[in-house]
C-alpha cells in the first residue's frame, strides 16, 4: 500500500510541476519541485512530455540532493529536443558549479563524481551537438573536477569546432 501513495504523490508532484509551467508561473513550479523532492524530479526528467521534463529542468537547481541529478540531466541533455537539452545541460552547469563551491557530503564518494564528471566530459566532446549544449557540458565537467580539467585536453584541443577549442585552450594550466 505504502509504494502506491508515492507513486500517486510522485505523479501528482509532477503534474503540479507541470501545471505551474504551463501557467507561466516557473518560480511555483520550481517551488513544486522543492516539494516533491529530487526522485519525484527525476522520474519527471524521464517523462516522454516536453513540458513535464522543462518543468523538471527547472525545479533540478533548486531540489535537495540535486546533485544526484546530474547523471539523469546529463540523458536528458542527450536527447536530440535542443529545446530541451540545452536547459537541461544549463541546469546541471549550475548544479555542478554550486556543488563545487560547497564541502562534499558524507554520503558521496569520488566514484560518484568521476561518473558524474565523465557523463559530462562525454558529452562535451561529442561534435554531433550543438555548440551551446558542448560548452555547458564543458563547463559542468570542469566544475566537478578537483584538478579544473574536466576533460582530456588532448582530445579537446584536436575537437574540429573552433569555438570548444578556444573554451578547451581556456582551461590550460
């Protein structure tokens, strides 16, 4: 009985998300987010629905333990909806930019990082993405590399796009 009400609650807390956003009201439903807590957030990045996973997008930052949805962003930001995807990606950038600032919770290990940090390397030197997309992912691999390298210089600086070479030469020691 008890995994039925989550489930009634997970859905009613993306379906608040949802509602908010379509409304124009993103501050409610970043507030909805917050309420439903991060599994709830992430189920709703999963949604085959555009405006459920913006909505979830949106809420991401601001939900606690968002850092755990870095990896969900990182599938999200995958996805071949740049109206999507480039939130997405902007989403985990601010998330992994604010986690790097704060002392690393008990909880996490270094193995989570780096599996956090590669999903984003990854994608970042993908040549199929958008340029946006590629530079927010860069960004996000950085901010959770404790060395500030994020990515394989060697492999950025051979990358064909003139613009992530210059944000890769940026980042040499």
């Amino acid at each position: 009985m008890a995994w039925l009400q989550i489930l009634v609650l997970g859905a009613a807390g993306a379906a608040s998300m949802r509602a908010a956003l379509e409304r124009g009201d993103l501050d409610e439903a970043v507030r909805q987010g917050v309420i439903a807590g991060p599994a709830v957030v992430e189920r709703a990045l999963r949604s085959p629905d555009r405006t459920t996973q913006l909505a979830a997008i949106a809420a991401a930052p601001a939900v606690e333990d968002r850092a755990e949805l870095l990896v969900p962003l990182a599938r999200v930001a995958r996805g071949a909806d740049r109206r999507v995807a480039i939130p997405a990606a902007d989403a985990a950038r601010r998330i992994a930019i604010d986690f790097a600032r704060r002392d690393r919770p008990d909880d996490l290990c270094a193995d989570d990082i780096a599996t956090w940090r590669a999903a984003w390397a990854e994608l970042a030197l993908r040549g199929d993405r958008w340029i946006e997309l590629r530079l927010l992912a860069l960004d996000t691999a950085v901010a959770l590399d404790p060395a500030g390298l994020g990515i394989e210089l060697a492999a950025g600086r051979a990358d064909p796009d003139p613009a992530f070479r210059r944000a890769v030469a940026s980042l040499a020691p």
